[in-house]
C-alpha cells in the first residue's frame, strides 16, 4: 500500500513534473529534505519515473494500437525486438502469453519499410490489427490515475499548479542544439538547470527559458512513469469498448471520474473507444467491471484483455519488477 505522504507527493508530480521539492514541502506542511528523500526513494525502489518527451506530432506522427498475435515460442523474441524500437512507446504481454499490445508512433502514410507494413510480413506474427488514436481524453497535463489514494486536496492543488499559458496546438520542431537538452530530460525529466546548463554549455537562465518555451509551444510535454504493481496494483486491464459515436465524449468523461480508470483514448476499428484499469487484484477488477463500468449506460459492448506482463512505457522499460532508463533516441 502507498504511504500517504508518498502518495501526497506522486500526485503532486503527476500535477507538475518537475515542480521544486521545496514547493511541494511548503504545501504538504513537510520539510523539503524529507519529500526529497521519499522521492529518491521511490525513485531507487524503481516505482516511479519522471521523463521528458517531445510530442510526436512534432514529427508528423499519429499514435497507433497494434494487436498482434505471435506463435507461443516467438512471444518473447518479438516483444524484445519490439521493445528496442524507439518508435514503440508502450509493449504489453496479455494473458495467455501469445498476444502482445503496442503503441507505436508513425505517420498516417508510413513508408513501405516502415514497422506498420514489416510486422505482418514476419513469419512469427500470425495476425495483427492496427488502430489509429483518434483522441486522448482528460487533461495530459494533470493526473489521471490517482487509484492509489491519499492525494492532493483542492486547496493544495491550487497552491502548487501555476496558471498555465494556452497552447497554440502547433507544436514547433526543436531546433539541433536542444538535442542534449531533450536528451538528458527523457532520461531524468527533473534534472536540475543547473545540472542542464553543463551538459549544454548554456546558462541556467538560458536553459530555463529554452524549456519554458518549449512547453509553452506544446513541444516538450512530460510523463510521471508509476510501476503500480509497486505501489500494491497487480491487476491490469485493458478494456475494448463499442460506443456510438455522439456518446463518446459523454462515456469518456464517466470513466475518468472513475478512480481505477488511468487513460481513455477514442480509436478507430469496431471498439472505438479503450481505457485502461488498474486494480488490486482480479476481485478488485470484477467489482469494477460490475458496479461501474456497469453503470456507463453509452457503452454498448465491450471485451476485456488482461495485461500479465509490461515491458515498456512512455519513456521507460520495465525489467525485474522496476522501471528503467532507456537511451533517448535522437531524430
């Protein structure tokens, strides 16, 4: 189970990543030295990771769920392969170990040798089904899951999120010298301007105002990596949903109040609409399936897969139980 400081503190970063630690002591009432220290513990026990990325729209990319299904003694090949692709950003085993589930960023028009059109041509893939992210639903800038509890209250939130600035929606390409910038922040999205001023040769007043421009424009955005199984969540879901078209926004919305709920996209293909749960255990997960997914009246159908094993997330893989740093790759 989290710890409520501990969970006081993850809400807090999934709110602003890389707020100081000395804010976030001053709201919770706590010394800054003693939400450092859990954060670093946090950080060590391989449960959480606060990572840097660049949207991919930046590269005229679209964000794509592939569903493939491999022969049972090429299950882990492929998922190793896949895994070591930069432009796969998340890769699950689902139960019965013959299905993987990925997501994978690439044009609306891919090139033919591009991973979209390479995948069905292996002998080691026997079926495959691909779906475009239509849209991501809830607010990408603040906290979705916080099924762990103990989280901010309203006042607190109020005191620690700044006003942020309202995007354009066209994100601006980074410029080459911000490469060892975007480097370093997918490897530690909370490393210091300090720490960024050195790597790059800049001053911190350069470097801080580089980043801030680059949020602002959309470009730079940020994920808070949480390995749930650590935090007392073993069970993962993802659930397929068939919902009409005028009612998506409506289901959407009744399934992020949803404390289980981490993410709903709309997709394309028969079930166009998909989140993904979170749950103790499987009775945890029937409950939800029961008492609210139940009570989601837009939703007309829907078909559940269950996660028994995550190799990849956002900017992190995930071995032996914890998550780990992986090399940025440069475009």
């Amino acid at each position: 189970m989290t710890a409520p400081l501990d969970g006081k503190i993850l809400h807090a970063l999934q709110l602003s990543p890389r707020v100081s630690f000395r804010r976030i002591g001053d709201v919770l009432g706590v010394p800054e030295q003693t939400v450092a220290r859990r954060y670093r513990a946090l950080l060590r026990d391989g449960a959480i990771r606060v990572v840097g990325l660049v949207d991919p729209r930046v590269y005229g990319e679209c964000q794509w769920v592939v569903r493939l299904r491999t022969r049972p003694d090429a299950l882990l090949s492929v998922a190793e392969a896949l895994t070591q692709r930069p432009e796969v950003t998340h890769a699950n085993v689902l139960s019965g170990s013959t299905e993987l589930v990925c997501i994978v960023r690439a044009p609306l028009a891919e090139h033919s040798d591009g991973i979209l059109h390479r995948l069905p041509r292996t002998s080691a893939v026997l079926s495959m089904t691909v779906d475009l992210v239509l849209h991501v639903f809830g607010d990408s800038s603040g906290a979705v899951w916080t099924g762990y509890g103990h989280t901010l209250t309203a006042a607190q939130i109020a005191a620690l999120v700044d006003v942020r600035p309202e995007q354009s929606g066209v994100v601006v390409p980074p410029a080459s010298e911000d490469l060892p910038l975007l480097d370093a922040l997918a490897r530690d999205g909370r490393i210091s301007h300090a720490q960024l001023a050195e790597l790059t040769g800049w001053s911190p007043a350069r470097v801080k105002r580089r980043i801030a421009a680059m949020e602002s424009a959309g470009t730079l955005t940020y994920d808070v990596d949480v390995l749930t199984e650590r935090l007392g969540f073993g069970v993962h879901a993802l659930i397929w949903m068939a919902v009409a078209p005028r009612d998506l926004t409506s289901a959407a919305e009744q399934l992020l109040a949803h404390a289980e709920i981490a993410s709903v996209v709309a997709v394309s293909g028969p079930h166009n609409l998909l989140a993904v749960v979170i749950a103790h255990d499987v009775d945890h997960l029937h409950r939800y399936l029961t008492d609210q997914l139940g009570t989601v009246r837009p939703v007309q159908g829907y078909d559940v897969s269950v996660r028994t094993q995550r190799l990849k997330q956002a900017g992190s893989l995930i071995s032996h139980g914890r998550l780990l740093s992986m090399r940025p790759t440069r475009r």
